[in-house]
C-alpha cells in the first residue's frame, strides 16, 4: 500500500512539472513589445511602439523633427 501512495505522488510531480513547463512556454511566446500599441508616424509613415512616439495635435511622429516639419507644412 505504501508504495501505490509513492507512486501516486511521483505521477503528481510528473504531471504538475509537466504542466507548469507548458504555461511557462505559452508565455513566452507573447513578447511584452507584441502587447504594446504600434503607431504610425504622420510625416514619414514609420511604424514605432506609442511610448517612443511623438504626438501632437491628435497624431502620432517618429521624432520631434518631423513632429515640426508636419506641422509647419500644413500651416
Ligand atoms: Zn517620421
């Protein structure tokens, strides 16, 4: 009887290993970059992550410089 409870509690460490290795890959295949919102520059069309964007008057630039250049072309 001993041994039926031994080997009932290694097949349970086999499972629970197994399984938490699973959730740990799932993970890893979402990148926290995926997960972040993907703007597109007005000026040059360039796609860059929002929080290295510029944004003025409602629209989203690569750089200060083309946030200037974009603007000062439509005034
Ligand atoms: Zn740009």
């Amino acid at each position: 009887m001993g041994k039926l409870v031994f080997f009932t509690i290694i097949g349970l460490l086999i499972y629970w290993f197994v399984k938490s290795r699973q959730t740990n890959e799932t993970q890893e295949d979402m990148p926290p970059e995926a997960i972040e919102d993907m703007v597109c520059c007005s000026y040059c069309g360039v796609h860059l992550p929002k929080s290295e964007s510029v944004s003025a008057e409602e629209k989203f630039f690569c750089s200060d410089e083309h946030c200037h250049q974009f603007l000062d072309t439509t005034e």
